[in-house]
C-alpha cells in the first residue's frame, strides 16, 4: 500500500522480504565499492613507491655521475677508476655485484679488471672448478677473477658483439651456457652493456642481481643503459688523460736520459799532438744509439772510437752506454784495438739481446810516429784521404759485430790493421746513417756522393770535412726526416 501525506515526503512501504533484499544490495554494493576503493589505494600506493624508487634511482645515478666526475679529476689510478665505475652501477641499481672487462691488447680477449665482491660469477665455470671449490671456495673465487674470456664467448661476448645493452633475465639459460663442460648454475638476471669510445671498442660491463632478490625493470634498464654510456665517454677520456700523463712522464725521463748521454759524449774536440780531430754527432730521436769517444792512452797514444747500436732510442742509448763504459776500462790495457775489442765483446754478449749488436771502429793514434792501430768489428769501412797523390782509400781491416758470438769466432775474425798517416792526410770515420740519408724520391746519398764530398773537403782540414758531410746529408735529404742517427769523425794529420 502506498500513499502520500500532504507534509512527509513520498514513503514506500514493501513486504519484509522485498526489504531485505533491498538491505542486501545496498550492503553488496557498499563492499564492492570499499573493494574498488581499496584496490584503486593500493594501486596509487605502488604508483607512488615506484615514483619514489625511480626518483630515488635518478637521484643515485646523478650522485654516481658526479663522485665519477670528481674521482676522475683527482687522477685516479685506472684501478680505482674501474671500481669507482663498478661499484657506481651496483649502487644505482641495488644490484649484488658487478664487473668490468676489458679489451686486450690484441683485441681477442676480455680481461677481468674489477670484479665486485661477492658478485655472481660473469663467466661460464667448469665442472672441475666446481668440484675443486667445494672443498676450496678460493678456487672459484681465484677462476672468476682470473679468467679471461674470448670476444665471442659467453654473455659478455655476447654483449660485445651486439654492441647494444642487454637484459638477461636468467642468465643459465642464456645460449652461450649450453656446453656440457662449461656451467652456469646460478640464478640471476644480470644487465650488460659494451663500453664504447671514440668509435673503440674498451670492453663490457655488467651488474646482477640474484632472482631471489627480484629481476631488473624495464626503468633499471633505462637508467642502467644512460650510466654506461656516461661511465664509457668518462672512462675512454680518463684513459687518455692518463695515457698523455705517462707520455709526458716518459718524454721527461727520456729527455733526462738524452741529456745524461750527452754528458757522455766528448763536449769539445781532443788535444793530440801532431793531429786534428773534429766529430759530431745527430741523433735521429731523443736518444742516439750512435756514439763517438775520445779515449787518453798511456805511452804517448790516443783512442778514438766511433760506433753504432742496431735501433734506435731508449735501448740502444743503453747499449751504447754498456759499451763505452767497457771499451774505456779495456783499452786501458792494452796496445791492440782487436785485443780491447775482443774484451769488449766477451764482457757485452751475455747482455745483448739477439736481435742487436754493435759495429764500431777503434783507432790508436801514435802521437810520436803517426802510426795508426785500427780495428773494425764490422763497422762502414773508414776512408783515408792521401795528401800526396790526392786519392781516397777504403780501409778494411776484418772484423765482426759486437754481441753476435760470444768470443772465439769474433777473435779469430778481428784483426789489428796498421797504417801511416802523412802530413795533409785524413781519415775519415761514419755511421751507415751518413749513406743512408734519402731525399723525396727516397734515393740514398750513398758511398758515391760521400767519397765525392769528402775528396772536395779533406784538403780544407778535419773541421771543414764534418762540416761539408753534414751540410751535403742536409742538402740532400731536403724536408725528408732523418731515418738514422748520425755521426762523423775526421782525423787530419798535421
């Protein structure tokens, strides 16, 4: 029954059973909503905790960027920097471990530069690895950080040969893990990405995080691929900062090397009597492996040595300090060039490496006579200019190389040659860099041209000779660089 009064609004009245019902929706309907509500809290609770923990991720991948920014001004060793780097991406990504390979030298392996503590292993084990770190955990410990990996193996090879950012959500059962004889037992999803320069390959990096701990989002990938490719332009120029550092360094010690050898080097013409001697020496890099001696001798005499180290640079510098050092403390003892020689040689050998040797020609002059003592262990032939008849001789007197056997050949070889120099005469004593000098159209200067300079020149004295073959090398060789290191010495009898 329904009806209306004139000042209540409009009732209905139902049965008992009807109004149950009615009680029932509407209590229905209240739950749902209270669901739908719920559900709809819950869903912007996770909205807001994933906001805060990509927000949080950001803020730790700038604070990362900038701890590398500042570790890379202080000059950080490259061992620091590669855990500065490791270290960083775990941090950013909450991940358990990371690790850092890179290039070889030879461009065919990856080598282990950092790798985290406790990080899962990056690389493939085999099955007696295992076994042995069952009883010694230091084993797998000592074979992760150990191993190298070829380029096309494994996930880090993987990586390098995509050269794009990677997601492994399981690493066991990624592909390169199928070898019966190479495991990986591990559960754990790992992103990886190769680290790239100025176009260069540098090698691979990579976090984990065990499953148990849950996998990487698509947001860790994202923020993992923007870190790697900041970490790489910083690395590859840390690289090369640190590279042009140890140049400067080497170019310093180098330089402290040329100037010690210039200390060995004669720093002014020698006084002997009844002679002229004038010489010089052009090295074609910091450090010559040419050199030329002035020795004082008893018994009235005087050693004039002039020789050349096989190279260039640092080692034969070396070398050539080796040898001058021995040849001053032999010649001390006897008459004969060959005999030194032969000393020199025994004393040098054990210490030469066999791709080098030394040619040299040793000269005794008689201050008295004009007798001249020459020996030749496989050295340019010297000339002698004769005044008289105004001809070149090419003086040849047998020998071999110093530091190519170890003493019986080299003595039976080696042999004194002596001969008398006459008022106006001049020998003439070069290292092969004199005739090896070559213009633009890569002709040599050659014996010829030398012969020819020196026929013009040794009537004019010892100084004019050295300096008419230097000024003619120069001449010839035009803006071509020098190829060999140099040296000249003139002997002119008075």
């Amino acid at each position: 029954m329904v009806w209306i009064a004139d000042d209540f609004p409009l009732l209905l009245l139902v049965g008992p059973d009807l109004l149950a019902v009615m009680i029932a929706i509407a209590a229905l309907l209240f739950v749902i909503c209270l669901l739908a509500l719920r559900k709809t809290a819950l869903r912007l609770e996770a909205i807001k905790k994933e906001k805060e923990e990509i927000l949080g991720e950001e803020m730790r991948m700038f604070d990362f960027l900038h701890h590398l920014g500042l570790a890379i001004e202080r000059d950080i060793t490259r061992n620091q920097l590669h855990k500065e780097i490791v270290d960083g991406f775990s941090k950013v990504l909450n991940a358990d471990g990371g690790g850092l390979y890179l290039l070889s030298d030879d461009r065919k392996s990856l080598l282990p530069k950092y790798i985290s503590k406790d990080c899962p292993p990056l690389v493939g084990v085999p099955v007696e690895i295992r076994h042995r770190a069952q009883k010694d955990p230091r084993a797998m410990d000592s074979y992760v950080r150990l191993t190298k990996v070829s380029v096309d193996e494994g996930v880090l090879g993987a990586a390098l040969a995509t050269g794009e950012c990677m997601h492994v959500s399981n690493v066991k059962n990624h592909e390169a893990f199928r070898d019966a004889f190479v495991r990986y037992d591990e559960d754990v999803s790992a992103l990886l990405s190769p680290l790239k320069h100025g176009g260069r390959d540098l090698g691979v990096v990579a976090v984990v995080r065990r499953l148990e701990h849950g996998g990487f989002s698509q947001n860790d990938f994202e923020v993992f691929r923007s870190v790697s490719e900041q970490s790489a332009f910083a690395m590859g120029n840390a690289m090369i900062h640190q590279e042009l550092a140890e140049k400067r360094k080497l170019d310093d010690e180098i330089r402290t090397a040329r100037d010690v050898q210039h200390v060995l080097l004669p720093s002014k013409e020698p006084k002997i009597s009844g002679y002229r001697v004038s010489g010089s020496n052009t090295p074609a890099r910091m450090i010559s492996g040419d050199y030329f001696d002035y020795i004082d001798l008893p018994n009235d005499r005087a050693g004039i040595v002039i020789a050349d180290v096989t190279g260039k640079g640092v080692p034969a510098g070396l070398l050539m300090a080796m040898c001058r050092s021995v040849l001053r403390m032999t010649s001390q003892n006897t008459s004969s060039p060959a005999e030194a020689l032969a000393q020199v040689n025994r004393n040098l050998f054990p210490d030469v490496r066999e791709d080098m040797f030394v040619s040299l020609a040793y000269v005794i002059l008689d201050k008295t006579s004009g007798n001249v003592c020459m020996a030749r262990a496989g050295h340019d032939a010297p000339l002698m200019f004769r005044s008289n008849i105004r001809n070149i001789e090419v003086i040849k007197p047998p020998g071999l190389a110093i530091g190519i056997d170890e003493g019986a050949v080299f003595e039976r070889v080696t042999k004194d040659l002596s001969l008398q120099m006459e008022s106006g005469d001049c020998l003439l004593l070069y290292t092969d860099g004199v005739c090896e000098a070559v213009d633009k159209h890569e002709n040599e200067f050659g014996a010829d041209r030398l012969e020819s300079e020196f026929m013009k020149s040794a009537p004019m004295g010892a100084e004019a000779v050295v300096d008419s073959i230097k000024q003619a090398v120069s001449s010839f060789a035009g803006a071509e660089p020098q190829m060999d290191d140099i040296t000249v010495i003139a002997i002119e009898k008075r």
